[in-house]
C-alpha cells in the first residue's frame, strides 16, 4: 500500500517557494468551510483589505485570482488586450518573455524592448519605443526580475506610460513584500504578484489589482475574454464588493486562509520594516559570498536583495554542489535559467527565510561544500564579514 506522503524538512533559498511561516501552515489546517458561508465571505473582505495595504492602494479591483503567479500574469493581459492591440514589453530575464507569449496569444502585438540579462531595464529604451509606437495600449515590464535578481525602476517606468497615455503593467511576483512597492504612488494601471515568493505563503495564489482606468478599459471591452475562468467580468460576481456573491469557481477556501495570515503577519512587521528586513540580511548574505571569493551578476544598485544571482568560478560542478546542498544540509538553492543556466546560482532571501540564520548556514554550506571539491574558498571569512555587517 502507498503511505502518507511526508516531506522532508527544507530550508528554501531558491527563487521560490520560500519558507512557509508555521503560523500560515497552522492557518491553512484550520476547518474548510464553505465558499458562500458568511464567515467565509467576512473573511474574503479583510484579505481585499490587507492585499490594498500590501500594495499600497485603494483600487477596489483588487483580489487573489485562484492559481499561481502565471495565471495572475494571463489574467492582467486577457482581460486587459484586444485582438489588434500593441503592447510595448521590456524583457531583461525569463519572464518579460512570458509576457511576450501572453500578448501574442492575445492576438495582440509585442514590440519587444530587450535588455541584457542581469541588466535593469533601460528607461531611455523604453520611452524610444514608445515614442514609435503612439498606438501602443500598454507599457509592461517586470519589477523584480527573479530570473537575474536585477530589480528595475517601476516608479519611473510608470511615469512613462502615463506620459505617453499607456496603460502600464506591472510583474511584482517576487517585489510584493520584498522591496518597495507604492501600487498608486507610482500610478500603476495593473499588477499580479505571487503568494509564494516574500509573502512565506503556500503557492498557488495571485493577488491582482486594477486601476479605475484600467478596470474601465476592461468593461467596456468589444471582445469577450478568451478565458472563461479568468474573465474578470464574471469572477467579480464572486470578489466584487456588492453583497450578492454568487459562485464562479470554488475559492481554494484553506489556502486563502493561509494568504490571510500571510498578510496579517505582514501588517503586524510593517512594509518599511520588512523591506528593511530583506535589504540587510541582503548585505550580509553579500558580503559573506564576496568574501568566499564569489560575484553576482547584478550591479550594487540594481541588485534584489531578495533574490541572488550568484556567479562561480567554471571549474565548479553546478548540480552536484546544489545536489550536495540539498542531501547533506537539507538546503535548497536555484540554478540558472534560460541565458544563466549552468552559469549561475540564485539564491533565495524571501520574506520568513529572510533571517540571520539562514544567512550564515548558507554560507558556510555552501563555502564547505566548494572546499571540499578543491575550491579555494574560506569559509571562516566569509561568516566574519556577513557579522561585520549585522553589528555596524
Ligand atoms: C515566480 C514568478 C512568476 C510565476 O509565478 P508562479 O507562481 O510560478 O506561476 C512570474 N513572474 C515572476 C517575476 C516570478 O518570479
């Protein structure tokens, strides 16, 4: 007979799942109720509260779409795009090319706007493919590039889109809860992130949000969605504010408990505080690798502290130190994707695992396992220099 399956325990320092807080996966055993019961409902309202002040805003289109961070990403461009429409991309990584995908399936155009990989986007690029396409509907990009760990300027590439009367879109998948992220400050038009990343919640769930300007684009729209599950003109007569919530799919009723006490957790620390939270342990994990002898890909100002795309010397086996990692110390770290892959490790900082500890054990994980592969490597300097960090 098949047994119950039980996981091994893990320390997740990759570019996602992250930890999951224990106070969420308390929260995600409790009853399952019913998607309808009142008590639900009660509940429904303070997640729309909490997701509003995670991203900083008063959109009242603002809710967690039933599936992970690629369905949050379909969900802005298939109720958002036309067939016909033009959308201006910036890709710097793996997921401005998924957007791509999601456009031209649309049956709308992509002008791509590239940039290297490990690169910010380039703001002087992107507004010269604006100007050559004034009949481009939107301006997308995405904030928190988890494929390099180069974070990009989202207040000022919003700015953009409204000066050339864009709509803008917006990747926060691995931003929210991470890094700064001021949702109407910086005017942005529609936004999907993911519960897996620096919220610590299980994955699975989108949250999205709507401008006004945007939800209106999405009303008085001539096509019917492609998608029936994602059109946003029907899933509102579950998430909508009226007080007839009808059934459109059943909610995932325990996992959005879960995103609930994700975001109470995230409310009780503080945004600024949990952002101050990332950007330290950041430096100390920095310099702690630098020491190692190691570099990133990313430059200093651009770099995610929430996501590390660290590079090693040639000579190293990438699988069997992530496969050393993984056996010996329980420990999980990324590998390279797409124009990365087998050149780098991205190492995860996200929201519960973002902490001193896993810090200084990845260090020296990760510094005892090249040593013993005849790397070069000390190990006792690199924990010197991630403490030197903490006390100054
Ligand atoms: C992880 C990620 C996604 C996809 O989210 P899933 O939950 O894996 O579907 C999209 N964009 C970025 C930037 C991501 O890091």
């Amino acid at each position: 007979m098949t047994q119950s399956f039980h996981p091994p325990q893990r320390t997740l320092m990759g570019p996602g799942p992250s930890d999951v807080n224990p106070r969420i996966l308390e929260a995600l055993s409790r009853p399952t109720i019913g998607h309808l019961d009142p008590a639900f409902i009660a509940m429904m309202d303070e997640v729309k509260g909490l997701l509003q002040f995670a991203f900083q805003t008063e959109n009242e289109l603002t809710f967690p779409v039933s599936a992970p961070g690629s369905a949050g990403m379909e969900t802005v461009f298939v109720n958002l795009l036309e067939p016909g429409d033009k959308v201006v991309i910036c890709q710097n990584g793996v997921f401005g090319g998924r957007m791509k995908e999601n456009v031209e399936r649309c049956g709308a155009q992509a002008i791509m706007v590239e940039d290297e990989w490990g690169a910010t986007v380039d703001i002087d690029k992107a507004e010269q493919a604006l100007a050559d396409n004034p009949d481009a509907k939107a301006l997308a990009f995405v904030h928190a590039e988890t494929s390099t760990g180069a974070r990009s300027d989202a207040q000022a590439l919003c700015a953009l889109a409204q000066k050339y009367d864009c709509l803008s879109i917006v990747d926060a998948v691995t931003s929210l809860g991470g890094i700064e992220l001021d949702v109407d400050g910086w005017g942005i038009d529609a936004i999907y992130s993911g519960t897996q990343k620096c919220l610590s919640c299980v994955p699975g769930i989108s949250p999205v949000s709507f401008s006004d300007r945007a939800a209106n684009v999405i009303r008085s729209r001539k096509h019917k969605v492609q998608s029936w599950f994602l059109d946003l003109n029907l899933v509102m007569g579950y998430w909508g504010s009226d007080n007839k919530r009808s059934y459109h799919h059943t909610a995932p009723v325990n996992s959005l408990y879960a995103l609930h006490e994700s975001l109470v957790i995230l409310q009780e620390e503080g945004l600024e505080a949990a952002w101050q939270r990332h950007a330290l342990n950041h430096a100390a994990f920095a310099a702690g690798i630098e020491a190692l002898g190691l570099s990133f890909v990313v430059a200093e100002e651009f770099r995610l502290p929430q996501l590390n795309a660290v590079r090693f010397p040639d000579t190293v086996d990438d699988g069997a130190v992530r496969t050393r990692l993984l056996n010996d110390y329980n420990l999980e770290i990324g590998a390279g994707l797409g124009a990365l892959a087998g050149k780098v490790w991205r190492i995860g900082l996200m929201g519960y695992a973002s902490n001193p500890q896993n810090v200084y054990n990845c260090l020296s994980a990760l510094g005892n396992v090249l040593s013993s592969m005849d790397v070069k490597v000390n190990v006792s300097a690199a924990i010197a220099a991630a403490e030197g960090v903490y006390s100054s």
